[in-house]
C-alpha cells in the first residue's frame, strides 16, 4: 500500500498503528517503520495521541521526520511535551487549530489559535517558523447543516490569512473531510476542487490518496461549477444538485474511459503521445514512438532513424512537457501530477535513445550532471545528457554511477 501511495505521487506518508483493542501501539509503530523505512523513500508522518509513541518513533525513524499532531485542546501540558520532543529530535510538527474552545471553524478563530501555537513553539521552544504545519480543518459539507455552509470558505480563508500574518510556516489539510458522507464519485470531484483553491489561498501540504485527485482543468466544467457553488456557498441548493448530478450519473462519472479512448482513436501517433505525457499516461508509449520512426518516410537507415527520433524529441516530447510546465506555472497542475508526466517523458526518452547515434570522433569535452535524487529537474537533466552525448560531449550523470544507498 505504501509503494502505490508514493507511486501515485505521495510525497510523505502517515502512519497511525493505534487500535482499541491494543495497548501496544509503541511496538506497532516502531515494527512499521522498520518494515517501511528501507523499501520506502519517502518521509514519515508519525500521526498518534501519544508522546511515547512519537518519541519510539522518532528514535527508530532515519531521516527527519513529522509529528501528527499538536493542539491546544487540552491547554499548554502536553503541547509542551511534543514541542520538547520536536526540539530533541528535530522534527517538524502539524499543528491543528484547536484550543479549549474546540475546532476553530471561523477564519479569524484559526488564526487566533495558529497565534498562540506559534508563540509557544518558536519563541519559548526554539523550533523555526518552516518546522510548524498548520491545519486549518475543515468540516464536511455533506450533511446540509446550515452552522456548516460557510466552513469551506472559512478554511480557505483561514489558510491565506496563516500564511500571511506567520511568514515562514507551512500549511497543511485533510482535503477529503470536506465531501465525508458523499458518494466516492462526488467525493473525487468535490476533494479536488477543493484542493485546487486551497493551493491557490496558500496550502503547502494535502492529506489525500493522490491516486483520487483529478487537476482541476481536467474535470469538467459543469461538475467544477456545481463543486465550486458548494465550497463557496453560492446557492442554497447547491448540495441538493451535487447529489443529484452523482445519482443520475449512476454513482461514478460515466463516459470518462470510453469519450477518452475515442479521442485517443482519432489522433495521429505524435498528437497521441503528445497527449500521453500531459496525461501521465504511460500505456504503449515504447510502441507509439517506434511507429513514428517507422512510418518516418525518410528512416530508412540508421542515420534516417537518427534524424526522426531528434524531429520526435524536438517537435513533440519536448513541446508537451513545455506545455506540462506551463500548466504548473499557472496553477492548473500541483506537483505530484508533473512528476508523474516527467516519469512519461523519461520513459519517452530512455527508448528513443536507441535511435539516436553518439557522434563519433574526439570528444569536446567532459560534462558531470547531477540532481538531488528523485527531484523533479531529473527530467530535464536526462535530456541535457541525451543531446550532449548525441552531440560529442562525454557525459558523466552522477545519478548512474551513485544511488542513495551507496552515499548513505
């Protein structure tokens, strides 16, 4: 589970071990992290009541790791126990906007609780700003509660308004709770739009399956509108017409599969493959390319294959990852789903490099390519290394010659 988690995008993943009818938590915990933490590359979230647990965990984990969570529920005592224990260790803390009142559902009541958090942690434990993430929450809007109606607003605007008045910290939200009661197939479309407008108000970090989540461009215009009149309360039907727009649908978004293999029918290879990247869809792209070359009229020989594959790089796998960049720059695609089309296009790229022929003769030179390991620029610098080594220039990418284990 947690392999598919993180190859569906997961940059961390949270972990909570605790059951009622078990007082062995600590034991749990720390038998989870050490089955995880050697296969998995990805960041722990530690997410318990108990500080004993956190501290197990914190021994026990490499690397840096997440506290899930603090809160002022029940006053300043054991705050105070999870801060020391964040100071100790150097970890980072989610921090929920919770106090003796109970969950802050008003913008101004979140960051009032936000204020006091922050004050404890940075000024009297030491953490930094960037070590705390505040969760705003929000509430579903599933059950029609008029004291409810305004939450999701609330929570955007209370995630802009942290960001502003406490510079440095980091935000973070469990997006689903807002479409908790709904059907999965309105709770796909609703979570989604709702984590496109929390991005843009400011949040950093989303408790989500990413395997779920749609890019807002992607969903269709009138499922975006009815999602949106709901989160920001436009009409007074506006959850009535949700649920019946899911109802008449059959419980799930009929015609998505089939419309999309019609469209992928009436492409020529390159619009197809062109469409493969910017979809993260990785089926037959090994097999598309080839057919290009093939059906190239000019690739009758090696060097006429060469010069097709350099036409396919330059006219389509270089153009669509331009425009999946675009698409990041202007909002319309969070992280995750780039990395995912980077995956594609490094996949594009590593078969049509059997078409492409190294220029022969004295080298013009020695270049050494390296990225932080599993970065998002890996792709770029996979196609720096293609076109220099296709072009005279002996490449040296330290990514092949030293993999995480080896330095660590």
């Amino acid at each position: 589970m947690a392999g598919q988690q993180v190859d569906s995008g997961a940059h961390g993943l949270d972990l909570c071990v605790a059951l009622t009818e078990r007082a062995d938590e600590a034991f749990l915990m720390k038998r989870t992290i050490k089955t995880l933490a050697p296969s998995v590359r990805s960041p722990l979230v530690f997410d318990t009541t108990e500080p004993d647990v956190m501290e197990t965990a914190l021994k026990t984990a490499p690397g840096r790791s997440l506290l899930n969570s603090v809160n002022l529920e029940a006053g300043r005592a054991k705050a105070e126990k999870l801060f020391t224990l964040a100071e100790k260790y150097n970890a980072a803390v989610i921090a929920l906007t919770i106090d003796e009142q109970g969950m802050a559902k008003t913008a101004a009541r979140k960051v009032e609780v936000a204020r006091r958090i922050y004050a404890m942690a940075v000024e009297e434990f030491g953490l930094r700003p960037q070590d705390l993430v505040f969760d705003a929450l929000t509430f579903t809007l599933a059950t029609g509660d008029p004291e409810f109606n305004d939450s999701a607003l609330e929570t955007l605007e209370g995630i802009r308004q942290i960001k502003e008045e406490l510079p440095g910290v980091l935000t973070s939200l469990g997006v689903s709770n807002v479409s908790f009661g709904l059907s999965p197939a309105a709770r796909a479309v609703l979570n989604s739009v709702m984590l496109y407008h929390a991005v843009k108000n400011g949040l950093d970090m989303a408790i989500v399956n990413p395997a779920h989540i749609t890019p807002y461009a992607e969903i269709s215009e009138d499922e975006r509108q009815i999602a949106d009149d709901l989160i920001f309360n436009r009409r007074p039907d506006a959850l009535q017409r949700l649920i019946e727009h899911f109802e008449q649908a059959g419980g799930t978004r009929t015609g998505k599969t089939s419309d999309q293999q019609a469209a992928l029918q009436s492409m020529t290879l390159e619009q197809r493959l062109h469409w493969r990247i910017l979809s993260r869809n990785r089926e037959n792209v090994e097999q598309e390319i080839d057919e290009i070359i093939f059906n190239d009229a000019d690739a009758v020989d090696r060097q006429g294959k060469h010069t097709a594959a350099v036409k396919l790089l330059n006219t389509v796998l270089l153009p669509a990852m331009k425009e999946v960049g675009d698409k990041f720059g202007a909002g319309e695609l969070i992280l995750p789903f780039v990395l995912q089309s980077a995956e594609v296009m490094k996949k594009a790229v590593s078969h049509l490099e059997t078409y492409l022929e190294r220029k022969e003769g004295v080298a013009k030179g020695t270049l050494v390519l390296a990225t932080v390991y599993g970065d998002v620029h890996d792709i770029g610098k996979n196609l720096v290394k293609t076109i220099l080594s296709n072009n005279g220039y002996n490449v040296i990418d330290l990514e092949n010659r030293y993999q995480p284990k080896q330095l660590f």
